[in-house]
C-alpha cells in the first residue's frame, strides 16, 4: 500500500510539473517586444494591441492625460508590458479570455463595507456591449464592460444609482435598490438630423434635406425678460453671426454682421424676413450718412417692433444660398422668424411676464480714492520730493498749492481750502445713475376648429435705464388667423 501511495503521488507531482511547463510554454510563445521613447501612454497600449494576440478596452480620460513615458521592453510577456507601462499611473488591468481592460482600481482600503454589482449591458437587439463607461453617480468609482458587455461595479451604497454611458446610445440612470445582479439595456440615440425642420420664409423643409448653412433656435430657449427686441437676444447664439451692442441705451438696436462686411458704403445688415414677408427698415436710413456711427441704434431696425413673446422660431440663412430665394438683398444673411399660430381646441389665455432689477454702480463697488485720500498721496508726493513729469494745472490740492507758492492765496486761505477740498466727496454715480427696472408683460388668446385658427397677443414693456432720463416703453398687439378654405388652399391673415 505505501508503495502504490507513492507512486500516485510522484504521477500527481509529474502531472502538475507537464501543467506548469505547458503553460509557461504558451507564455513564452507570445512574448512581444515593445520600444517607445517619451511617447504617449495610448500609443504605447495600441501598439501592445498590435504586437498581441489581445484586444485593449479602456476610457480616454483615464490614458489620455499620460505622456512623456519611454520604454524598451524585448520578449517579454504581455503582463510584464503592461506592469511597467501602467507603473505610477494608478491604473491597473485584468486579463478575461482575449481581452485586457484597463481602468482604475477600485479601492477597498477604509471601505470594509462596499459590495459588488455586476450584470452584462445589452443593446435594444439584445447583443453585448464592450467598452460601455459604467459609474457609480457622484463618485469616481468607474468600470468598463469587457467584450461580452459583462461588467462588475464596486459601490459603496446599495441605495445608490449606476450611470451607463456609451458612444451613439442614450446615457441611462439605473437605481442599484440592493440588487446584486443587474442587466442594463441601452437604447440608440435618435438622429435628431430627421426631426429638426426649418423654415426658409417660403418653405418648410427637413434638416437632412438642406445644404446649405442653415441654423435654426427656438424662442424659448434664447428669451430673457430684460432684452426688448429678439435681435438683442440673439447675442451669442448663431455661430458664425457677430451681435455687437453698439450702447448701453434701453432699446438700442444692436450691429449684426452674419457674412462679415461685405459692403463699404452699403448696407451691411442682414435681411429680416416675418412670416414670408420681407421686413423694411422703418426709416430708410443708411449710417455712413450720419456724423455719427452710433445713430443708427436710435431709430431701431425693422424687427424693434416684434414683440419676442410672439415669435416661435428664428432661422438664420447664413450662406449664400439664400440669394437664390431672395435675391442681391440676402447677401449678407437672411434671419426668418415665425410667430406662433393658433391651436385647434378650446380657447386658451396665456401670461407670460417677468420683472428684472439691475442695481446700479457706485463709488463703494469700485477701487478709488476718496477726496480725503487724494490729497494725502499729493501731500506724500510733495513730502518725498518727486518730481512731477509735467507741471501741474491749477485743479486739486497741486492747484492751491501753486496760488499759495504764487502768493496768491495766504496761508490761512490755503489750509482752508484744503480742508474743504478733504470734505468735498460728491458721489457722481448717485446724481447720473439710477437702479434699472425692466417690466414685460405679455397676454395671449389662441384656438381654433378644423377650419380656422386664430392668435392674438397684447405686450407691454418698459424698461427705465439705469443713466437718468434713458427710459424706453412699448405697446405691442398681434393678431392672426389662419382659414382652410379647402384642403389645397390656406388663407393667412395678420
């Protein structure tokens, strides 16, 4: 018995010694050779991916941010790479069949208490995901799904919520509620390239349709209650159109410029279209005709009388593609607005309102010296002998000094003067300027049937500026009704 226990255990031994050499074998028959000097770490890893039998999946953010790393690593394994590449990074990597993921740790040190969850992310068909960006919300606890879409998450609260994120899906917040297992599916993110239409003032057509430089906003997501025309709203807005304010004066028409100055002498404004209809200027004025360059604002231009509250969308035609639809007059841009239209339904009112307060400056928000302090730096100055670089008019403390030294003054007179000069602090901020308060009101009626559809709106807006005597106020009404006469022809009135 003790001889055949022997010989078990000395074939156990040689069966485990064959195991061992098999697998070192198969080690060594997949050694690589990687050499980089100060290169980047995502290089480095696409070139292991290259020279291995092995895909890499890993997050941007995490590799990107290391450069400046040099190796020259000559037949060895794909771990020992790995080991001296991700050295003093602070990222780790696990091998799982033919796939390496690389990320960050999850620390276990002072978190006795975290637990795991894992699951597989699936697609709306049903296949796995790899390289899904998985995240407990609110930390940087992080894990990319492998290429089976299975992932395991360490968290640190079972309360919590798992945020899935992946390229060309929508971002998805799942609630953990003590589950230890949870399959995650994401859906594709719809091609908002199909539902985006745009009006070019005389048809509506679908974005993918369209060539030509064309960007659309919505009112609602530019409207603020303390601008009073849609052109001052549009600052900022349009890429590639230039809204400059001009003056700080309430109602002031800013300068638009969408296809740079394309004129010398001519107009450089773009063409406002309402509706289908072309907009003219309420006074046919051209600025170069002026003595001065900021005239233009007080007039306003032909949009100023639109109330923004009855404007649903704005277009602007940047290129010049829309000359074909518009003629020489759209050479510098054509901006299209659509006011809003009844609703088939009952009769709905509608208020929208709004009260802003700008406070205005004063000498306590700025840095300066008060009349007191001024004197004492000219006395310092006098006291250290500095010389002035020009001499001095005969204004402030340099004056009077100057009557004193020209015997002009007595002494007496002088320290008089100098002390009422200490005292003398007139807050000019307070006498020129005033607290602005910008009211806007606006109310609307709109219905309709199946036949017929009508809108109509009454706005009111005062705006009392903040330099005295700068007040602007305005009354607007619109009113519009759309008949079907038949199913072929639309009747539009307003």
């Amino acid at each position: 018995m003790r001889i055949n226990f022997k010989r078990k255990l000395g074939l156990i031994l040689i069966f485990c010694f064959v195991l061992t050499s098999v697998k070192l074998l198969g080690e060594e028959q997949n050694l690589i050779t990687i050499k980089a000097d100060n290169a980047t770490l995502e290089s480095i890893l696409k070139k292991i991916e290259v020279a291995s039998k092995y895909s890499l999946l890993y997050n941007y953010d995490d590799v990107s941010k290391f450069k400046g790393i040099s190796i020259n690593a000559i037949n060895k394994t794909v771990s020992e790479v790995l080991e001296i590449v991700l050295k003093n990074t602070g990222l780790g990597f696990r091998i799982k069949e033919n796939t390496i993921i690389i990320s960050k740790p999850v620390p276990v040190k002072n978190e006795p208490q975290n637990k795991k969850v894992s699951g597989k992310i699936l697609s709306n068909n049903g296949e796995p995901l790899a390289g899904v960006h998985v995240w407990f919300k609110g930390t940087d606890k992080g894990v990319i799904s492998d290429s089976e879409g299975f992932y395991e998450l360490s968290i640190p609260d079972d309360e919590g919520t798992i945020v899935v994120s992946f390229i060309g899906f929508t971002t998805k917040e799942v609630a953990i509620r003590k589950r230890d297992t949870i399959d995650i599916e994401l859906l594709e993110a719809v091609n908002e390239l199909n539902e985006v239409v745009v009006e070019t003032g005389y048809q509506t057509l679908s974005k993918r349709e369209l060539a030509s430089a064309i960007t659309k906003v919505d009112m609602e997501k530019i409207e603020l209650v303390s601008k009073s025309s849609v052109d001052q709203m549009l600052a900022g807005q349009i890429p590639g159109m230039m809204v400059l304010q001009t003056s700080g004066e309430p109602g002031a028409t800013p300068t638009i410029r969408i296809r740079g100055t394309s004129s010398i002498i001519g107009t450089r404004s773009p063409l406002w279209v309402l509706d289908g209809i072309i907009l003219e200027d309420q006074v046919n004025l051209d600025v170069s005709s002026l003595d001065s360059p900021d005239a233009e604002y007080l007039v306003g231009n032909a949009i100023a009388g639109v109330n923004p509250k009855d404007i649903e969308s704005i277009t602007v035609l940047k290129d010049a593609s829309a000359t074909a639809i518009y003629g020489s007059r759209a050479a510098n841009g054509v901006i299209v607005v659509t006011t809003k239209t009844g609703k088939i339904g009952k009769p709905q009112v509608s208020y929208s309102g709004g009260v802003s307060v700008s406070e205005r400056i004063g000498y306590g928000d700025l840095d300066l010296m008060n009349a007191g302090e001024r004197v004492k730096l000219s006395q310092d100055i006098i006291a250290d002998n500095i010389e002035y670089s020009r001499t001095p008019i005969s204004l402030g403390y340099e004056g009077l000094l100057l009557d004193y030294y020209n015997h002009k003054l007595s002494y007496e007179e002088f320290s008089s003067e100098v002390n009422k000069m200490i005292n003398r602090n007139t807050d000019w901020y307070d006498i020129l300027f005033k607290n602005s308060i910008t009211n806007n009101h606006s109310v609307s009626l709109s219905g309709g049937s199946d036949q017929t559809t009508y809108y109509t709106s009454l706005g009111y807006y005062k705006n009392i500026g903040t330099a005295k005597g700068s007040d602007q106020e305005k009354y607007s009404a619109l009113a519009k009704v759309n008949s079907w006469v038949s199913k072929k022809f639309m009747s539009d009135s307003s």
